[in-house]
C-alpha cells in the first residue's frame, strides 16, 4: 500500500509539473498590459510548450455594468483630468482599488469561468484583475498560484495575500513593493516583461535599412500611445523650431483620425512619415536617436531596453505623471512639462552627441530585455514548489491512512 502511494506521488508530480494550465487575465484599456500579456504568453510557449497558455481580458468576461464602471475613469480623464489626477493618486495608495462587494458582483461571470476553467497559475497585468482574481482565491478557495504582473510604478493594491509571486523591477519598484508589505520570499526582481524582440535588436543601420530610414540623418521617433491619445496641433510648431536636419517618424497607434490628421500635416515633408499601429515598434526604436513619447508604461519600459533617449510630453494624470519623474531621476530622458519646452529639449540632445551618449548608457544598465522569459521561469519555479508541497502534503495523508489500516 505504501509503495502504492508513493508510485502515485511520483506520477502526479510528474505530470502537475510538464503540463501546468496558465491563464493570463488582462485588460485592453491602453496597450501596456495587454503587451506584458502577450509577452509572458511568449516566453511560457518557449521555455513550457507543453503548457497550455490562454491570455483573456478579464472585463469581457465580466457584467456589462461592471465593464462600464471600471471604463468610466476615461470619461473623467477627458472631461476632468485634475479630478481623475486626484482619484488615481488615493487609489494609488489605498489597499483596494474599488469597493469589494462591487467587485464580487460585477466579475461573477469572470468567477464562473475560472471555477470551469480550473487553472493551475493565474497571472494578473492589471491591478483590479489582481484584485478580482485574489477575491476568488479567498471567496471561492480556489486553489491555483496567482502572480502579479507589476509595472514601473507600483499600486498598493497589488500587495493582496492571495498572491504567490510579485513580478517587479529591481530598484524603486521592489523597495516600494517590500516597504508596502509585500513578503520578500515573493518578491521576484525579474523586470517587467517585454516582448522577446527586444532581446535581439537589429544595429541601428540595420533597422534603418529595413525601414527605409535615410542613414546620414538623425531620426525622431514620435509616438501617441498604443490608444493614439494627443494633439498633434500643439506638437507641430515645436517640430517646426527644430534647428538640425532630422526625419520624424509618427506612430500614432490605433486612433485613424490622428493618422489621417497626421498625414495632412506632412504632405510635403519628404522626411516625414506616418504611421499607425505597428508590430515591430523595437526596429522603429532601434533605428531612432531620440524619442519623443506620452510616457505610457510600455514605452518607458521599451525605451529603456532598446537604449533609445526620451523626451517625454503631455503625461496624462496619476501613472504617466510619476513615470515623468522617473525618468529624470533615472536620468534617461528628459520630461517637457509644457509643451513650449519640446523644442529646445530636443535641439539640445540633437546638438549634443555625448548626452545622447550617456542616456543611452543609463537606460542600457538598467534594461532587462529577458525579463519576460526570467519572469515566466520563476513563475514556473513557484509553481513546482507549490505542486509538490501539496503532492507531498497528501502523500503523508495516504500513508497515515494506509498504516491505521494495515493496523
């Protein structure tokens, strides 16, 4: 009988630890957590291909009520973005990010797929869906590893004692995490994930080859924002004060009216182009000298990999608006806090090869372009550790059932 039992623990472990069930819950508000989902769904099908990886976005599986008062902030952030400042910054710092009763209503849907569903990890890119997942570890007593996907910038409310495993930068990030609360023992400093791409950047002629760049040129790469948020009309008499030669590139993401708005504008700009979402955002960065960029969470986080300088402008309240700070702390960028101080900015980087230089050169130490990979390992890691604690929890159950029976 007890060799039995043994056999069986054997076997089970062995088979919890090949094919693991992962799902990643995000949401589509911005690009920032919906491309750390994707990049953690990358490195889990090279390092577990035997896993099975789902990435959702939690709010379509939650109550349309619901979905319509977590998107409310975007009503303030357009009409009254002082007010949405002032609400992001107690959130920022309160334990929970909405009313828990709230929550357990609204994600009842999302509740019932994960009880049908039965994964084994859960991974949280936002930090309500954190929330919502640890309600369902401590409402429902399900039991899978939850693990919290952190960014740049930490919310008190990820520290939730459901979670197994803190994501996190090293530096700012994890000391704000630790002082927070959050148990070293969970703490993993892997670094946000990014997608695998920036692991293996094409040299800057390369990409510029490939894009169709002109060489003898520096390049200006000018985002939006995966959502194309901005005025291009507050922007482009600062372009126009630019003292060197330079080709501008604009990536204004998924907002069509902005791409139109941008192509009329630079009709007749040989050195100009336009475009919309795009794919391969790490050639675009690899072949620029200097970016200029709504501070959004993936892109600081990619500027930093890719070595590329930024200028950051127009930061919307709460997140972008510390992120602004960091990046002259961190001395990577710069931060236009009005938008007539574009111009000057940039024509002093474009005339100083040697800041250029050493932003580059602070934003190359700090870069983690495996982060995604490293993260999904110690998920991994956390998993099988859990696994066979809990293998061998109901081992020992079986033996002392087995030896009272053969008693």
């Amino acid at each position: 009988m007890l060799e039995q039992a043994m056999d069986s623990f054997q076997i089970e472990t062995t088979s919890q630890v090949a094919q693991p069930n992962i799902l990643i819950l995000t949401v589509s508000h911005g690009a920032s957590h919906t491309r750390t989902a994707k990049a953690l769904q990358s490195a889990f099908a090279a390092i577990a291909p035997s896993a099975r990886t789902e990435v959702l976005n939690a709010l379509s599986l939650c109550a349309r009520w619901f979905r319509a008062y977590y998107s409310s902030y975007l009503v303030l952030l357009k009409r009254w973005p002082r007010f949405w400042g002032w609400i992001e910054g107690i959130q920022h710092e309160s334990q929970v990010t909405g009313p828990r009763w709230l929550y357990r209503c609204g994600a009842q849907p999302l509740f019932r797929l994960l009880r049908n569903e039965g994964p084994d990890i859960v991974i949280a890119t936002e930090v309500g869906v954190c929330e919502l997942a640890a309600l369902m570890k401590r409402h429902y007593k399900m039991d899978f590893l939850l693990a919290a996907s952190c960014g740049l910038d930490v919310d008190r409310a990820w520290i939730q004692p459901e979670v197994d495993v803190f994501i996190i930068p090293p530096g700012d990030a994890a000391r704000q995490m630790s002082v927070a609360g959050a148990p070293e023992s969970k703490i993993h400093t892997t670094g946000v994930p990014i997608d695998p791409a920036f692991a293996t950047l094409p040299n800057r002629q390369t990409a510029r080859n490939k894009l169709g760049l002109h060489h003898d040129l520096p390049v200006l790469l000018i985002l939006f924002g995966g959502a194309g948020f901005g005025d291009p009309t507050e922007i482009f008499p600062q372009l126009q004060k630019i003292q060197h030669p330079v080709q501008t590139v604009f990536i204004a993401g998924k907002n069509s009216r902005l791409v139109r708005e941008l192509e009329q504008r630079c009709q007749g700009q040989p050195y100009s182009r336009v475009q919309g979402w795009v794919s391969n955002i790490h050639e675009w960065m690899a072949a620029a000298d200097l970016l200029l960029s709504k501070p959004g969470a993936s892109t600081v986080n990619e500027a930093i990999t890719a070595g590329l300088p930024l200028v950051a402008f127009d930061p919307l309240p709460g997140n972008e608006r510390r992120l602004c700070d960091c990046i002259g702390k961190w001395q990577v960028g710069c931060w236009a806090r009005h938008t007539e101080d574009i111009a000057g900015i940039v024509n002093h980087l474009l005339s100083s090869s040697q800041e250029r230089l050493r932003l580059r050169e602070n934003a190359q130490a700090m870069a983690l372009p495996h982060a995604a990979h490293d993260a999904a390992e110690a998920i991994l890691e956390c998993w099988n550790l859990s696994s066979a604690k809990n293998a061998e929890h109901r081992l020992g159950r079986e033996i002392q059932f087995s030896t009272r029976r053969s008693l």
